[in-house]
C-alpha cells in the first residue's frame, strides 16, 4: 500500500503543476486507514426496485421504500455490534441516533431536495456480520421524475470500487440504463446486472429479456458483466443465494486481493486522466514558445464561446417553464367533469347515511370531500405520471445534450490546435422525485352557521343542505384540480432550474480545467515531459 500512495502523491503532484483537476482523491480515499471495507454501490434508475433489493440481501427491511421516489442521499449499510444511524452533514458535523429517524435524514418525504444538508448516512447493524468487509450502499434513483441538485449518486461513483445495478424487467436496459453502465464501468472493475422484478413475467420472456440486455452490453461496451435475475417474491431465497455467493461472497473473502485490484483498476484510469491532461499542457507550452499571442486568443475564444452557451441554455430553459403550465392543464383537466360526475354520484349514495347535527354533517362532508378528491388526484398523479415526466426528461435531455455538445466542441478545438484529445467523460443529468401534492378542502359553509346552528337536528333540514353540499363537489373539484397543477408546475419548474445548474456547472468545470492549464505559465516543455514518461513509468507498473 506505501508504493501505491507513493504513486498517488506523485500523480496529485504533477497535475497540480499542470493545472489538472484533483483525480487522485477517489483512489486516495482507498488507501485511508479508516477505510475498512469495499463499498458495493446498488444503483439504478428509479423504480428499478433498488432499496428492496438491499434490503433483500441484508435480510432485514432497513432502507425505505416506497411507490414514489423516497432515497434521496446516499445510504451506506455496514457491520456494527448494535444497530445505530450515523449521520454526516455537508458542515462536516456529525450525529449517532436510532435506526428509526432513518427515514429523516434520507427520504425525499422528510429531508425534500436535502434541506437538511446531509453528505452522508451510515447504518451500522449486526445483520452485516456476514459481510464485515464490505458495505453496501443504496442510492438515490436516477432518471425519475422531478430533480434537484444533490447529484448524490453520481457523486458517489468515484468512490464506488463494487457496482450492482438493477435494471427492471419491466423496462429492460433503456438509454438511461445503457448510460449508468458506461459511466459506472470508468470507477469500477467488478460490476454485475441485476434484472428485479422477474416475477412479473414468464420464465420464457425473462430469458428473451436476459438475451437482449445482453446483446446490447456487446455493442455498448468491451467487457462482459454478470447478469442475475432477481425476485423478492416468487424464488426470493434462491435468487439472493445466488447473487451472495456468486458476486457478493468473494468480495468477502477475499477481501485484501479485490481491494488491490480495485485500486489499481482506479489508479490506471487515474494516469490516464493524468497523461491526457499533461500532454495538453505540454502542447500548449509548445505552442506558447511558437506563437505567444495564440494561447491568449484561444482562451478569450473558450470563454466567450462558454457565455454564449450559457445564455442559448437559459433561453431555453424560460422556454421549458413558460410551456410548462400549458401542457400540465391539458393533461389534468380532461379529467375534471368525469370526476365530478363520479363524486356526485358517490355522494348521492354516501350523504343519507350522515347523521347528528349540521355542525357533525358539515365536518363529515369536508373529510369526506378531502378523502375523495384525494383518491382521485392519487389516480391522475398514477395514470399521467409518463405523461409528467416527459416534461422534466424533454428539459433533462435538452441540457444533458447541450452541455455534451458544448464539451465535444471543446474537445475538436483542443484537438484541431494542439493535436491532443481531452479526457474522456461521462455524465449525464440527474434527477429524483417528490410526494404528491395535498389536498385542500374549504370549510361546508362560508360563514360559521353550521356552528351557529350548533344544535340543529338534520333529520328535517336534510334535504336542503343536501343541494347545498352538492352544490360545493363540482367547486371544490376544480379547486384541487387547479392546486395541483400549481403544485406541479412550482416542482417542475425547480426542477428545470436544478437541471440547469447542473449543466451550467459541468460546462463551467470543463472550461475551468482547459483554462487553467492554456494559463499556466510555469511550465517547459521538458519538465512536462518528464511528467508524461514518469505517468507511463506508473501505468506500467501497476498493470
């Protein structure tokens, strides 16, 4: 281990002189003493059954889960005598509580876009036992509806040295999925594929399932990746076996000989990274020592060029939220008269059964209408939810495509001068879900006769009020109709906004790295190459 952080203080060395970003930190962070175990990340995109496959696996129903988006920080599962949350925050903080204000600190339901500011949450837990030198980590979804800016998986994937991915049976290897895998395999050299839900379907249309992710993992990427069938239902034990002793288990127990590789794995893409961003800083020295006033221009052209596209992405992005509203009404509101029609009808069928005075029957028809009304949004909120989330995916792929582009052009301007290509990337935006909206009720009556008129046996005025309830479904239909639309467009609107912070980040970061090093100065070409022979001296010796 001395000879590998050897190697990554003289890696950081040599890309702080050059102006590279800090690549050595995921790997160093192997090396730390305090880092006993390998982390075996569970990603996925969202419903794609993660947090129940963790929980499968572990044995015990520790991370929540739910019908909607609920992971929203990165949850990490690991040995300790007594089940304890511990809890780290952005500020460094730190907090040890019970298992049960779990739910707290990691769900989008209690801690909405990590209000919080959690970094972190460790569960320590002697189900773990058999597992003392791994840890499992479940992950927020990706490619769900709604975003913020957390960024919380793909942050994490750095520091992953195990990966499963769960893919649904339901939606077998989509773009998303093809895209997580792509970037998962740069950080990670044992990875394995896990199709959830193969309940649902017939042993016949799983194995056509198996056969075409497997088709598409050959024109996708040059190396094979395990691929399990898992349940947490039908054959539930059978197929947690499988997966434990066939991935999980050798991690185990052969603990040191996959830490080392995983650190190597790392460290080779590392000086990779490294050499690419070296020999550019080389050429620009070059170029610097032939034509001074070129270097100059170059970056004038790449910061100009950045505050062009951020401007085109902002006009976009006002362009998203301003159809937003639009196209949310023209999905719901179809639905007003249908649910009325229902809500009278059920009404007319429930309202003799309400007994007492007016000020009981009042109360009854309020919590009766909020029950109702609240069914049926529920409904629309299942029935529209790929509707919806096109709206967000259209927004996501615009920005997730333009910043690429951006980078790409970047990247054959870098090339066209210095004959250098940048380091390869993968990103890809990233987005978590929220709660339904509530539903809100206004009281029966205007003013307080009802409680007035405390005392008044209903028995004979029934029939009255019962025109004037009736009279109040249609209005208070299309009140929570229209309130939840708001909802919506407020949420996806911030979502629009998350996405484009993140895409004006990575295209900020992009810049910043080519900048720094056309700026830098410092350097001669020959101390630089010096630095390219020394990283290819490294990558030989760990291969």
């Amino acid at each position: 281990m001395e000879a590998y952080q050897t190697i990554i203080n003289e890696i950081a060395r040599i890309n702080a002189v050059t102006g590279a970003p800090q690549l050595t930190i995921p790997v160093a962070n192997l090396l730390d003493k305090n880092s006993k175990t390998i982390h075996v990340a569970v990603l996925g995109q969202f419903k794609s059954g993660k947090s129940s496959l963790v929980n499968s696996i572990v044995g015990q129903p520790i991370v929540p889960v739910g019908v909607v988006p609920v992971t929203a920080i990165v949850t990490r599962l690991q040995y300790g005598l007594n089940p304890r949350l511990i809890v780290r925050f952005i500020n460094k903080k730190e907090i040890t509580t019970t298992l049960d204000e779990l739910p707290l600190y990691v769900t989008e339901k209690h801690n909405p876009e990590n209000t919080r500011e959690v970094a972190l949450a460790i569960v320590e837990h002697p189900v773990m036992e058999p597992f003392k030198n791994i840890s499992i980590v479940d992950t927020p979804g990706l490619s769900s509806f709604y975003r913020h800016n957390s960024e919380a998986t793909l942050q994490w994937l750095p520091f992953t040295g195990v990966a499963i991915i769960s893919i649904s049976a339901e939606r077998p290897l989509s773009e998303d999925d093809l895209n997580l895998i792509k970037s998962t395999s740069l950080h990670c050299r044992d990875m394995a594929l896990v199709i959830t839900k193969t309940d649902l379907f017939k042993a016949a249309e799983i194995e056509e399932i198996k056969s075409h992710i497997r088709e598409s993992l050959k024109k996708a990427i040059p190396r094979e990746i395990p691929l399990f069938e898992y349940s947490i239902f039908n054959g539930m034990p059978a197929c947690r076996q499988t997966l434990i002793e066939s991935f999980i288990n050798p991690l185990n127990r052969d603990f040191e000989k996959k830490k080392d590789e995983i650190i190597r794995y790392k460290l080779h893409t590392t000086i990779e990274e490294s050499i690419r961003y070296t020999e550019l800083a080389l050429h620009t020295v070059l170029k610097r020592e032939q034509e001074k006033e070129t270097i100059s221009r170059i970056i004038k052209e790449i910061k100009s060029n950045r505050h062009h596209h951020e401007k085109e992405m902002l006009l976009t992005g006002t362009s998203f939220k301003n159809e937003t509203r639009g196209r949310l009404e023209a999905i719901v509101l179809p639905y007003r008269d249908k649910i009325i029609e229902k809500l009278i009808a059920r009404f007319q069928v429930d309202y003799p059964s309400w007994e007492g005075t007016l000020f009981r029957v009042s109360r009854n028809f309020e919590q009766w209408l909020k029950t109702t009304i609240g069914d049926e949004i529920t409904a629309i909120d299942d029935e529209c939810y790929s509707q919806v989330n096109q709206i967000v995916k259209e927004a996501a792929g615009y920005y997730e495509y333009s910043a690429l582009q951006y980078r790409q052009r970047l990247n054959d301007r870098i090339k066209e001068l210095f004959g250098v290509d940048l380091p390869g990337v993968s990103w890809q935006i990233e987005f978590s879900g929220i709660d339904r909206p509530d539903v809100s009720v206004f009281r029966a009556f205007d003013s307080h006769l009802d409680m007035l008129l405390f005392f008044l046996p209903m028995r004979w005025f029934k029939p009255l009020f019962y025109h004037h309830f009736r009279k109040q479904i249609p209005v208070e239909v299309e009140k929570n109709l229209y309130r939840y639309i708001s909802c919506l467009t407020e949420k996806i609107i911030k979502s629009i906004d998350a996405i484009h912070r993140q895409a004006l980040f990575f295209v900020n970061n992009e810049t910043k790295d080519v900048e720094q090093i056309l700026s830098n100065d410092k350097n001669n070409h020959e101390e630089l190459q010096g630095y390219i022979n020394r990283l290819k001296e490294f990558k030989s010796a760990i291969s």
